[in-house]
C-alpha cells in the first residue's frame, strides 16, 4: 500500500449517500502535478490537509490516479495552509474573507481557538454573538463526524462501512458499535455477519457473548434459506454455528432460546425426535 500526504485543493465529484469522492490533491513529492484522487473522503473538505493511504491506479480514460483505502486529516502547520482550510467551506460561518481574518489575528492558534474558546472569536471584526454560535455548531457537527470516522477506521472497518455506519447512526454511531457491533449486520446494507464479527474481535468483544451467537445464528439460517432450505433441524443448526462460531453446544442452544424469545426465529416440534447434540 503507498501513502500520499499532501493538501486536497478541491473536490470535482461528491455522492453525498456513500462518501465516494473524485478530488484534485497535491503533494510535496509531486511537485508539478495535480493528482487525481478517488475514493471515500466523506468528512475530508477543500483545504485540508491529508493522509492517504491506496494504490496508484491507471484509468483508460483519465489517466493515473490514486485509489484512496483511508486516509487522516492532518492540521494544517502553515498559515497559507490554515487560511485555505478554514476558508474551505468546512465551517458554516466561516468563509475565505472571515478565514483570512481569523487566520490575521490568531494565527496558527486560530483552530486552537475554534477548539478550545470559540468565544474569543468575536474579538474578530465581523464576528458577532450569532456567528459564534452558528460556528460553535458547525464546528461540533464536524467533529463528531471524524471521531466516529477515526474509530471505526482505527478499528479496521474500512472507509466504504464507515460511512455507511454514519449515515445510519450519526452521532450514536461509536456507542451503538461499542455495545452491539452485530447490529450493524441487521440494519446496515453490504455488511454482513462477518464483517460485523471481525469489527467485533477488534473491539474485544467475548466469543461467547450472547449478541455474537444469536448473530451468528440468523447468519447461519439466512445462508440456509439462501440454499434453499426453508427451516433447519435443531441439531443442524447447533452444528453448523458450532463449526462457524467455535462454541459449544450449551452456548449456542442459550442463543437459540433467546431468538425464540425475541419472536426472531420459530421453533416447532415437527414429529422428529431432536439428536441429542455432543457435549
């Protein structure tokens, strides 16, 4: 995988359902070019600056560009750099000729000052108790954004289910995965049963929780009725979630009870006599 840190000078294409972007980027370690870029930059704005990580690609019809895998914002450490992002558009309330004027009298503490006492900001001329307001919320909202966006990555969900999440959940989105990351595999399209068990595993969630089996379970039903198969023997169903899940059997007949408790799966004695499964 490379890396591309530079600045993103602005963005050509934005759908605002999935976060996939089409951008001009440029780069200290290519001095003459203006890089294309795509990929998901769902939080990322016109003047920031960036930490890619991807693949340089070659597209038939534009040429070279670099596929983005993730990426980090990075502040900017010059006041050319700070002027642009925060003239970018990032915050509702601040536009390039306000930016300029933040950026004239705070300097490189301006985002410091966004930060920390948003209210030093009506010293600014033009910048009034509304204004102050009205960037004390854009500020937030944006915040909340990257954090969610910086721990999901941090915990290898890949930017593609990173905004997913978000859309999904917005600000509940880390409390909602910390407790039940498996929920993501019932409300969220394209992320399935693994997927939400390996978030799972990172977060350090135990193998034998309760959300994990029954999770599991309705996986294991799914990809049956997938097949075909419009309902399971008891016993084939504890076997098949033993060999996925790696429980016993005890553990998975407790999930088992609870979906059946839930009204999430039925159970009917069909005249067959159940196997007793091996302990």
């Amino acid at each position: 995988m490379d890396t591309l840190k530079g600045i993103l000078e602005r963005i050509v294409f934005e759908n605002p359902e999935t976060g996939y972007t089409i951008a001009r980027f440029t780069s200290r370690d290519y001095p003459n070019e203006l890089i294309t870029v795509v990929g998901n930059l769902m939080s990322a704005n016109a003047g920031e600056s960036l930490l890619l990580n991807g693949w340089w690609v070659s597209n038939p019809q534009y040429g070279r560009q670099f596929k983005i895998e993730a990426y980090e914002t990075i502040l900017p450490a010059t006041i050319v750099g700070l002027r642009k992002y925060l003239g970018s558009g990032l915050i509702k309330g601040i536009g390039p000729v306000m930016a300029a004027r933040i950026v004239t009298h705070f300097g490189l503490d301006a985002m410091d000052i966004i930060e920390r006492t948003p209210d030093k900001l009506s010293a600014v001329s033009g910048i009034g108790k509304k204004r102050v307001e009205m960037i004390k919320r854009a500020w937030e909202a944006q915040r909340e954004i990257k954090n969610v966006m910086l721990f999901l990555q941090s915990n290898n969900v890949s930017t593609t289910h990173a905004v997913k999440i978000y859309k999904t959940y917005e600000n509940e989105s880390i409390p909602i995965v910390r407790e039940n990351p498996y929920r993501l595999a019932d409300d969220i399209y394209g992320i399935g049963f693994k997927t939400a068990d390996t978030i799972a595993q990172k977060l350090g969630m135990d193998k034998e929780s309760p959300h994990r089996v029954m999770a599991g379970l309705k996986y294991v039903l799914s990809e049956k009725a997938d097949d075909g198969h419009v309902f399971l023997y008891r016993h084939e169903l504890i076997s098949a979630c033993q060999e996925m899940l790696e429980l016993p059997p005890d553990a998975i007949e407790i999930g088992i009870a609870e979906l059946i408790t839930k009204a999430e799966i039925i159970s009917e004695n069909v005249g067959q006599p159940t196997p007793t499964s091996p302990r």
